[in-house]
C-alpha cells in the first residue's frame, strides 16, 4: 500500500518546483479576484479624471464583469487546446498588459476596451490556477490543494476594497491597475518555466465554435442585464427586455448545442453527477453571499458611519483570516472523517448570526462593535467554502478536472452578480419605502415635529441667523437626516436579506449524498 502511494505521489511535482507553482497559482487568482472588487471604491475619481459621468463609468466593472464571465467556462477547453502552460502563462500575460494600459488610459471607452480585455485574461486565472493547484497533488492531497486555492478566493474579495482604498485615499487612481505589473511579470515567468504543458490534439479538428458563439451571446447577455439593470429600472426598459430575450435564447441554444456536441466546448454532462450538480448551486450560493456583504458593508460604513475607504476595507480584514482557519479546520475535519455536511451547515449558520447581529447595528456602531460579527461571517465562508470547492472537482480527473472547475467557478461568478443584483434592487426599494415612512412623520401638525422645528430654529437664531433662514435650514437639515436614516435602514435591511438567504440555502443540504465523495468519473472528453 504505501509503495503504491509512494509510487503515485512520484507522478506529482515536489519540493521547490510544487513551492514555485503553488506561489504561482495564488498570484493569478489573487489578481483575477482581487480586480473584481478593487475598481469599486475609486470610480468616483476615475469618473472625475476621465470626466465621465458616474453612469457611464460604471462600464468600467460591466465590461471586467461580462468578459470574465464569459471566458471561465470555456478555460478548461482552451486550455485542452493551446496547452496549459502556453495558456495560462498567456491569460496572464493579456492579464497583466490590459492592467497596464488601463492604469495609462485617458478616456472612458478606452479604458472599458482594456477592462474588457482584463477580463478575457484574468477569466482564465481563476479556473486555471485551480486545476492547476489540484493537478499539483495526489488525490488524497485534495483538501490540502483546495485549501490553498480557497484562501485566496476567500481573500480576495475582502483585499479589493481594503487594496482600493488605501491606494485610492494615498495615491492615484491608476496604481489600482499598475500594482499588477510586476506581480503579472513574476507570475508569467514562473508559469512557464515550471507548468507542464498538457494538450488535446483532438480538439484542433473539433473546435466546439457554435457553442462558445451561444455561450458568448447568452452569458454574456446575462451578465449585461444583471449588472445594468437596477439602474435602468429593469423591465421598464426596452434595452434590458431586449437582452434578457437574447440571453435567453442564447442559453437555450447552448444547452441543445452542448449536449448534442460530442467535443462540446464546456461538458454540462457533468451535472448528471449530483454531487457535482449540488456543488455547483453552492457555488452560487456563495458567490451571492460573498459579494452581497462585500458592497453593503462599505456602504454603510462609509456613508453612514463615516469611516474611509481604507478603514472600511481593513475592517474586513479579520474575517478573510478567519476564513483561512475555517478552511483548514475544514480540511482537517474531512480529513478525519467528519460529514461534510456537518461543516456546510455550520458555515451557513454562522452567516447567518452575521447576517441576525448586523441588522441591529445603528449609525453610533464602532469599529469594535462590528468586529465580532465580521468574524462570524469570515469563519462561516471558511467552513462551506472548502467542501463546496472539494465537493465540485472530486473524482474529476485531465479534461473533466478543468470542466469542472470551469463550471463551479461560473456559478460563483454568475452568484455573485445576481447577489449584486438583488441586494442593489432592494436597496434602491427599501430605501425609498423608508424615506416615505419617515417623512410621513415630519408634518406641521405633529406637535413633535413642529417643536423639534421650533428648538433648532430658535437655536439657529441666537447664533444671529434671520427666523426665514431658520426655519428654511431646519427643513434641510430634517430632510438630510431623513435621506441618511432611510440609508442607514435599507443596509440593515440586506442584512437580514442576508441572513434568511443563509437560512433558506440550509434547505439544499438534504439533496447531498451522506459521503460528499463520489467515485472517479471517467475523462470522456
């Protein structure tokens, strides 16, 4: 037994080369994650640099987000077809200098172009450093290699904001976009110089084009309309009801294609396998969680409890260490025989708690007050991430391994914007509901209203102020605390949004197998 684990374990880079690329791999997708968040916090002063308004440049995360999604599903055949290390080593390198001539651009539709071109790079990072990472250890190494690449998905969307703000509130705008330079740099050179380079000649000969046309339109279409359509008021405009048709039909074409496709360019046959199935709704699941809290949390901290980009960033920051110690004891629960199940649940209530404990904070919260709850969030991510991950590459092995990792990463992508999406809407909706509820109760013939009035404006006038102009500051200054306390209250309001999402996913728990550790699938691909 232990000559034929010895035997297996040979097969498999070690030492200093295993070091090189596992550094490697979590570079990428350090920066593929990483570049998804960290445009947020500076649009504000791209858009004055730019001078483009504060709609259009929201572009500038549209066209990352569309081209991402895009582009991870099909990394796994395009790695088949030009080789691993030629295409990974690639997608970093379009990675690195599409990071380069954003930071360098001087107009709004120049820097959307190189975004877009971001994406297509740093789409493959993601996916490929998985596979990559995973390819790197003997199977019963998985949970250890998963762990490596879930801290880093882990991290990754807590260091964009914390990365974007402190280089925003210090520096320029363009050094969120020139800090990938050098890292880019090291992580191309060391990708081709340890990487194997494995590939499928097959495919040259059947290159699956209608299907990454369908995947393109569809996907594509999809992630326009979830990124655009709060701001368009979604289905009172024409241009969302058009691409959602479109990416509808898109969709439906792909599927047929894809299954009728004997080289499909992404193997949905996978999800025959339920674990697999399930792992992948996970994903989505956590995608959704994950970015939900990302975008309100900062909102709230920034507009409502006055902390800076950078504070609001670092306060994040203990959770993404949290959610290391979740994982590796995770790891070394499964690792002992321990339920996986047992773990997901216990990740999702732990969101939960998050979710219950932010809804009652207030604008006096302090920064020690939410640190608890943040830590709550982070373990909770620690201990569903890693069996989620596990559980949508396990038996999965050459072609598959990348499939697989293509699909579950989608559906995180796919999560997250439809999280984004929702928690956006309901914002926008809650915080009007809100602002009329309030404003219900300041009216001339409530006796509290007009003696609260009465004191400001009395106040205002032993500073020397005119009774006209008294009066006419006491209704702004009404109406601002009107505005920031219906604010104050739509956060609250996703949070427990938040945490009935973490309570309804708890539901998905009795669709998995007892033993999260299906058989070896064979690679048909």
């Amino acid at each position: 037994m232990q000559n034929n684990l010895a035997a297996t374990e040979a097969q498999y880079p070690t030492g200093i080369v295993r070091a090189i690329i596992v550094t490697t791999c979590i570079i990428a997708s350090l920066l593929a994650i990483i570049d998804s968040t960290v445009v947020n916090v500076s649009l504000r002063y791209i858009a004055g640099s730019i001078g483009a308004s504060t709609t259009d440049v929201a572009w500038v995360i549209t066209a990352f987000a569309i081209s991402n999604v895009i582009i991870i599903p099909l990394s796994g055949m395009l790695s088949e077809l030009f080789g691993t290390k030629n295409y990974f080593t690639a997608s970093i390198l379009i990675f690195t200098i599409a990071s380069f001539m954003c930071g360098h651009s001087t107009s709004l539709w120049q820097l959307v172009l190189w975004r877009f071109i971001q994406g297509l790079g740093g789409g493959a990072l993601m996916t490929q450093s998985q596979t990559i990472l995973v390819a790197s250890y003997p199977p019963q190494k998985l949970g250890f290699a998963s762990v490596i690449y879930g801290i880093g998905i882990a991290a990754g969307p807590a260091l964009g904001p914390t990365l974007g703000g402190f280089i925003t509130d210090n520096y320029s705008w363009h050094w969120v976009f020139y800090i990938n330079v050098p890292l880019g740099i090291l992580a191309a050179t060391t990708s081709w110089l340890t990487i194997p380079n494995e590939k499928n000649q097959k495919l040259k000969k059947n290159i699956d084009w209608w299907g990454i046309l369908f995947l393109a339109v569809g996907i594509g279409s999809l992630q326009y309309v979830l990124e655009e359509g709060n701001s368009k008021n979604w289905f009172d405009s024409r241009i969302i009801i058009f691409f959602s048709i479109i990416a509808a039909i898109g969709l439906i074409a792909f599927l047929y294609t894809e299954l009728t496709t004997k080289m499909a360019a992404v193997n949905i046959r996978l999800m025959k396998h339920r674990n697999l199935a399930i792992g992948v709704l996970f994903n989505f699941i956590i995608g959704a969680i994950l970015y939900i809290a990302i975008y309100t949390f900062p909102l709230m901290a920034q507009i409502n409890l006055g902390w800076t980009a950078t504070v609001s960033g670092m306060a994040l920051m203990p959770g993404a260490f949290m959610s290391t110690i979740g994982m590796i004891f995770s790891q070394k629960a499964i690792d002992k025989g321990v339920d996986p199940k047992i773990l997901i649940t216990g990740g999702f209530i732990c969101t939960f708690i998050f979710g219950t404990w932010m809804s009652f904070q207030s604008e006096s919260s302090s920064f020690n007050e939410l640190f608890v709850p943040l830590l709550f969030r982070g373990l909770g991510i620690g201990l569903f991430m890693l069996p989620v991950i596990m559980m949508s590459i396990q038996g999965l092995s050459g072609a598959n391994l990348g499939q697989g990792a293509g699909l579950g990463n989608m559906a995180k992508q796919l999560g997250g914007a439809v999280g984004l999406a929702l928690i956006g809407t309901h914002i926008s909706n809650a915080q009007a509901i809100y602002q009329s509820q309030l404003s219900a109760n300041i009216n001339p013939y409530s006796n509290n209203t007009t003696e609260a009035i009465g004191n400001v404006s009395h106040w205002l006038q032993n500073t020397g102020i005119n009774s006209n102009t008294a009066n006419s500051m006491c209704n702004t200054l009404f109406e601002t605390e009107v505005i920031k306390n219906s604010e104050l209250l739509s956060y609250l309001s996703s949070f427990r949004m938040l945490a009935t999402i973490s309570l309804i996913s708890l539901c998905f728990m009795f669709f998995l197998k007892k033993k999260a550790t299906p058989s070896k699938i064979p690679n048909k691909h």
